[in-house]
C-alpha cells in the first residue's frame, strides 16, 4: 500500500514552525531568514512534499516562471546566454520557459500569447524588432519584458544587449586599415531580423566613410547554418569579381566560409581573409582560428535576469545596459596580396 502525499501541515509540525511560514518559504518570501529557509527546505525533502504550484502562483499571484521566446532552439549561440539566464532565474527561486518563433514576428505573437496564459511572471525577447500587436499584448496584460542581443533605438522599452552596427563597423574598419577594399558579405535573412540588418548597416556605413560600396551581388543573405555559409563562399569564389575580405554575419557561417576555402586549396588568410560573429568555442579552434567579435553571452544572460527580475519584483533597474563587444584578431585575416589593394 503506497504512502499518503506529504502535506503542508507535516512540513510545518517537522521542521517546528507554523503552516504560514512554510508558505512563505517555499514561495521564498525575502522575510524568511536563511536559516529558517533551510530548516524548511530539508523538512519538505526529507517529507518528499512538493508544493501545488498552481496553487501557489494563485495565493502569490504569481507563478515564480519567466518566460524566454529565441528565434531558433537550432543555433548553439544562443545556449550560453541562456544557460547563464536559466541559472541566475533558478538561484532566485524562478523556472525558465523556453519557446521559439523560427524568425516569424506573427508567429512570436502566437507564442508570446502562449506563455501569458500560462501565467508567466515576465517574458525575455531577442531583439529590438517586435510586431506593434505584441507589444499591445504586454502592456494590455502589464506583463514585465525584456529585449536583450540588441539595444533599443527609441528608448521605449527595456533592453540589455549592444550595438550590432557599431560592432559590424569595427570589423570593417579593421579590414579597410590593413588594406582591403573588395568586400563581400554572407549575411543572416535581414527580413524579421533586426540584428542582421545592424550588422550589413554596420559594414557599408564604415564603407562608405572609405568611398567604398558593399556591391548587392556580393552581399547574401543565408541561414545562419554552416552549410548555407559553405554555400555562399561557394557563390562567391565563383563570381567574376572575386572579394578579398568576406564578414560573415555570425561564426558558424564563417566556419562554413572557411571550410569551402579550405575544400577548394584556397589560402585563407593568403588569398581571402574571412570574419565571424560571436566568438563561438569553436573559433578558437579553428584551423586558421577565426576574426570574429567576442559578444559576452553569459553576461548578457545574467545581467537579463538581474534587469527582468528587479521590474517583476517592481525595484529600480536600469532602462538599458549595453554590453561591451571586443574584436578578436586572430589567423583568418591578414592584408590582401599585392594588386588587391
């Protein structure tokens, strides 16, 4: 015969406390001491009580999830930052909710709506790029949002991210001061993606400042997949105005870039010189290691939950945090042979 459930009332008589108090610690009120935190923690596992969440969330008015919408669960870039976001979420007593839009702004709708009725206490977005309906939907509910991998331009919204543009200028820039000035670049799909658009905006402003043009024919834009950057260099390679420097809009793209060099016995950095985006792990690792910028992920995911956390619990938090970005030189890039300056 199996044993009865654990209740409430036996996690109160065994840890010495009323039933209150073990409300109160288990929805990890701040009133509640450490030590008293402690004392009721270990009562309800050595009890094996789980609390009724539903329940729960019903007396709080809250459910203790927050709520995060990437625009692919396909894409390794996004795992630390959202590892790092998961981690500060759960020390503070909250449960992350992951869901996707696959780079649809309608669909995000449909999914942000989701998470709502499941009683989400805040939503944390990619992005700046928003549909106007979702929006509404947030405010209509005052559900506490997040934007983060991007700052906000209008300054309506809370963001915690940096600058694509100036990140994607930086690159350039670099690549114009060592020589080069036959541009390509294999781009993200700009349509719903805000950031990928900063990026190409970034490269033919820094361009244009030199008397320069990113030429259409050379600018592609692909999934962000190794076999569609393969792809691209493949495009490119073969075209009859052959680039000497190739950004790519993220690291996995420009590993695929890479590799298609490499296939076809094309030096890199010797005949073309090759950028990512990210500063993936396995750009270091790369043979030749890989030019790309280092965003900071796990900071990104932290600092998105300290800033998501402080407007749930109704505190002071910063409108935007920008997060500093670093270009990492290493052996893909090198200045462009005699005549291709």
């Amino acid at each position: 015969m199996s044993k009865p459930a654990a209740k409430l009332i036996d996690v109160a008589r065994l840890a010495g406390v009323c039933n209150a108090t073990v409300s109160r610690a288990l929805a990890r009120e701040p009133t509640v001491s450490a030590e008293m935190l402690k004392r009721v923690e270990a009562a309800a596992r050595e009890l094996g009580y789980v609390p009724h969440g539903a329940a729960s969330a019903l007396r709080a008015r809250r459910s203790r999830t927050v709520g995060a919408v990437l625009p692919t669960l396909d894409n390794m870039l996004y795992a630390k930052a959202t590892h790092a976001l998961q981690k500060a979420l759960d020390d503070s007593g909250y449960m992350l909710l992951l869901a996707c839009h696959d780079f649809d702004l309608k669909n995000e709708i449909k999914v942000v709506r989701s998470l709502i009725e499941r009683g989400i206490d805040g939503l944390v977005l990619i992005g700046a790029e928003h549909d106007d309906e979702l929006h509404q939907m947030l405010d209509a509910n005052k559900t506490p949002y997040l934007l983060t991998w991007a700052l906000d331009g209008t300054g309506l919204h809370p963001c915690v991210g940096f600058d694509n543009r100036t990140a994607a200028m930086r690159v350039a820039n670099y690549l114009l001061d060592i020589g080069h000035r036959d541009f390509a670049m294999i781009s993200g799909v700009i349509a719903g993606n805000d950031r990928a658009r900063k990026r190409v905006a970034g490269v033919r402003d820094a361009l244009h400042a030199r008397g320069l043009e990113l030429p259409s024919h050379h600018l592609i834009e692909t999934p962000f997949t190794l076999a569609a950057g393969r792809e691209a260099m493949q495009t490119l390679l073969t075209s009859t105005s052959r680039p000497s420097a190739v950004i790519c809009g993220n690291d996995v793209m420009a590993v695929g870039a890479v590799s298609e060099c490499l296939a076809r016995s094309i030096d890199v950095p010797g005949e073309i010189s090759v950028t990512g985006f990210d500063d993936m792990e396995a750009a270091s690792i790369l043979s030749p290691a890989l030019t790309t910028v280092r965003v900071p992920m796990r900071e990104l995911g932290y600092a998105a939950a300290q800033q998501i956390l402080a407007h749930i619990g109704g505190k002071p938090a910063a409108r935007v945090t920008e997060l500093a970005v670093d270009l990492i030189v290493r052996g893909t890039t090198a200045p462009p042979r005699a005549g291709r300056r």
